[in-house]
C-alpha cells in the first residue's frame, strides 16, 4: 500500500511537472505553479523559509521522499530504470555497495563554491530541478509542440479550432547540446544502475541525505526475521540496503517501498525504529563520523545561500557598436522585466527554462555567454515583450524574476532604444517608414524632419530615452533587412518611469 501511494504521487508530481514547461498556453500554470515553487534549491534561492522548512520537516518525518516523489529528475530515472527492468527481464538486478562518499561531498564542495562565487552555469548544470527543466523544455517541448501542430492541422481541414500552430524553434544551441548530454548520461546511469546519480552526484540528495539520518520513519530490518537472502539488496535501486549485515544507509535511501514488498518474510518495515544491542559499535561509530561530515555540508550550503546575496556580478557598460548580424551586439544584455537588476538577476535563476517555455512572445532564449550560459536573456528578433504579458514574473520559482501587475510592468526600464542612422530606410531609400514610433507603447519615439531647416524632408525617428521601456517593439517591427536600423540596450539596474 505504501508503495502505492508513493507511486501515485510520484507519477501525478511528474506529469503536472513536465506539463509546465510543455504547456505554451499558461493554462496549467495558473492552477498548478506551486510545484516549480517547492523545488528545493528554486526555494533556497528564493529564500522562501516556508517551503524549506516543509520540505525539512517532510524530511526529517519520512525520510527523502522528496527524491522520490517531488523532484522530477528523480521520478525520471526510475521510470527509465522501470523501463530497463522490463526490457532485460531482470527484476532483481541491483546490489548493496558502499557509498561513494568522496565523490558525494566532493561534488557538494564545487556546488557550494559555485554558489558563493555566483557561477550560477554550474549551480545549474548539477541542480536537479534546473537539469530536468532543460531535458524537458529542449527535448520534450518540441514533440509535444509538433504533435499539436500536427493535430492543428487535422483540425484546420474539418473547420475546428481547437487547436492552433505554434512555432517549433532551436532557441540556444549550447543549451540543447547540455540538456541532450545531461539526458544522455542521466539515463545511461538510471538504466544501468537505477539511482546512481542521486546518490553520488545530486548536491541536493546529498544535503536531504543528512537530514533523512534523522527521520522519525525509516525502512527498518528485523534480523530476526530476516533469512539474508539478499532480495531486498537486489532490489534497491538506492544500492542502500545491506541484507546480509541487515543495515540500511538512511542517507542514500529514497524511501521507494521497493524492498518491502519484495521481501517474502515480513522482515522489512517502514517505522520508527527501536534501538538494539545487536548493532555493533563499529557501525554505530560510523553512522555518527557520516552524520558529523553531513551536517558540516549542510551547514555550509545554508552559510553559502546566505553569502550568494551578498555578492555583486560586474557587467560590462556602454554601448556596443552595432555589427553587421541580425541579434545586435549588446553592451549590456537585458534581463526580463520584474528581474530588479543583472545582478539579482544572475544569483537567483537556476537556469530550468521555464520562463522560456511559457514565454508567448518568443523574446526569451538561453544565453550562449559563458559567463550566463543557460540563463535566459532577451532578444527581439521573433517578437517583442508586449507591456501586458507579465507570464515569466508569474512562474519563477526561484525569484530570479519578481511578479509584477500589468502597470508595473507597463512603466519598468529594463533598457532604451538605440537608433541606427546608417540603417534607417528612410535615409538610405528616401522613403517614409515610421514604423518605430507607430509602435512604441510607451510614446517614446516621435518622427521628425531629417532636415530641421526643411519641414518637408523625410522624417527619422527622435528617441525620448526617458520615455522607452525597452519592450523591443521598434527593434521587432523596423523593417530594415538584414540590420535592424534600431535595437534596444540593456540595462543593468532597473527603473520606473
């Protein structure tokens, strides 16, 4: 039964999940955001003690079943490892080793300096929560968006509209290159190996683990039902349990209910569990060095978490030179309205894409620096950031972006518009254009005479830098091919109009 129960919620955490990111329509969103909210290092990031304290108290009651029932890397593999399991027809083919402990800690150390340091690509690129959301957004999104389109297209032939085409498009080539890589190995791993990754990689399996030492619930062996066949090792996908010695290594243990039902004994119980003389010193010994090393590790992400806020990010300043490129080459990149700043902007997001994926405008993309790598950046060459769109402030999890209402995002500077002179068409055709100031929501471009001493010579676009917002509507919508005769710089400290 307990088994049960964890499955069932495993699965629905799972599907609703992974539908954040494949669903463009903002639908699930509205009723479902909160689970992006509850990922672990999203909350330490957004320093939302309510939902670290949950997911602490969780914990600490029944063990890591946020690993196997919250993280959505985490169900992953044991579908993939399920998967393997019915393709080899080997249902018993796990075994008890020991924890690899250097590794473990050793990968904590590197994640814990890469938070104080601000490295937020390889904070991302070892979060669980951040490498799922690329897997699904770079890998999963464009097949579930295909199938839609294809659906549309069934639909359009018989006059329904149920569905409609959305586009299908590569957004960043490192980032898909690093979610396939990061799939690649994940599930080469959960295939061999079921929970390897967790328990030998993950920073946050790692920090869970030293808190599930302590839980008020565990899996628990009787050695004086037990007959050691070993079933229980060999069925553990957390390679934790140790039937023969009739121990369990309640850091590496994930809390499945695997072992419980495959032992024909009864000797396997999800309780509290009693204290006895049986268990050697040695052991106990052991259990206390692993538990003093765990909490020094969990103390430190804490002490780092606290440190990250207080770092500064430099990014450059000026104003780039625009090159002959389609993306203009921008001095400082933009971040998305309700971000404050580059800095808070750069410490808090944990690169999972799912501002990405629900951006309706496609104005969002993974940035290809290295410095970002991962992190979403904006650029206005399929769209614009349109004033009443506030859908990426809406599902943050990780505060990196602030919610804002439809005023407050109508009236926030995130850069100004540059003008172009040389790419102006009706300087360089002798036309009229005005398309820039036709626009702008804001009312921060106005057309005036080329030639102040002659009122009736084309007119170029005057630009009140006071006045824009930097939506990008007069980059998007200039016509001037293949350079656009205006873009938008960033700005590294937003403000209000």
């Amino acid at each position: 039964m307990l088994r049960k129960i964890r499955l069932t919620l495993a699965v629905l955490f799972f599907a609703i999940i992974t539908l954040l990111f494949l669903d463009f329509t903002g639908t699930i969103h509205a009723w479902f955001g909160w689970m992006a909210r509850i990922q672990f290092l999203p909350a330490v990031l957004a320093l939302n003690v309510g939902v670290i304290m949950l997911l602490s108290a969780l914990t600490l009651v029944f063990g890591r079943v946020y690993c196997s029932v919250i993280c959505p890397l985490g169900v992953m593999q044991d579908i993939i490892s399920w998967i393997s399991g019915r393709r080899r027809k080997k249902k018993f083919r796990f075994s008890w080793s020991p924890a690899k402990s250097c590794l473990r800690y050793g990968v904590l150390a590197l994640f814990i300096l890469a938070l104080a340091a601000g490295a937020g690509s390889v904070v991302a690129l070892l979060a669980p929560y951040s490498s799922y959301g690329r897997i699904a957004s770079n890998l999963f999104a464009p097949v579930y968006r295909w199938g839609n389109n294809l659906l549309a297209y069934f639909a359009e032939r018989v006059d329904s509209y149920a569905f409609y085409e959305t586009s299908v498009w590569l957004k960043s080539l490192p980032t898909f290159i690093i979610a396939a890589l990061t799939f690649i190995i994940i599930a080469i791993l959960a295939w061999r190996n079921g929970r390897t990754y967790c328990n030998t990689i993950c920073p946050v399996g790692t920090v869970l683990g030293f808190l599930s030492r302590f839980s008020l619930l565990r899996i628990t062996v009787d050695p004086d039902k037990c007959t050691s066949c070993g079933l229980c090792s060999r069925q553990c996908k957390a390679s934790c349990l140790n039937g023969k010695e009739h121990t369990v290594d309640y850091s590496r243990c994930v809390s499945c209910m695997d072992c419980i039902g495959v032992c024909r004994h009864g000797a396997i119980s999800y309780r509290r569990p009693v204290k006895k003389k049986a268990a050697g010193p040695k052991v106990e010994k052991a259990q206390v060095d692993n538990a003093r090393r765990s909490f020094l590790a969990g103390s430190a992400v804490l002490a780092a978490s606290a440190t990250l806020k207080a770092q500064e990010k430099k990014v450059d300043g000026g104003l780039a030179v625009l090159q002959d490129r389609q993306i203009p080459v921008r001095a400082t990149h933009i971040v998305p309205p309700g971000a404050v700043d580059a800095r808070n902007f750069a410490r808090h997001c944990t690169a999972c894409q799912l501002c990405v994926s629900v951006c309706p405008n496609g104005v969002l993309r993974p940035s290809a620096d290295l410095e970002r790598l991962m992190q979403p950046e904006m650029s206005y060459e399929r769209g614009y950031c349109r004033p009443e769109c506030t859908k990426c402030g809406e599902v943050c999890p990780a505060g990196a972006i602030h919610p804002l209402t439809v005023a407050e995002k109508s009236s926030t500077r995130i850069g100004h518009a540059v003008w172009v002179r040389k790419n102006c068409i009706p300087l360089t055709d002798g036309v009229e254009c005005g398309n820039c100031a036709r626009h702008c929501p804001s009312g921060a471009i106005l057309m005036v005479p080329s030639d102040k001493d002659r009122p009736d010579s084309v007119k170029i676009p005057a630009i009140n830098p006071e006045r824009c917002i930097g939506c990008g509507a007069c980059e998007n919508l200039c016509p001037a091919r293949p350079f656009s005769a205006i873009y938008v710089e960033g700005h590294e400290m937003h403000s209000e109009l």
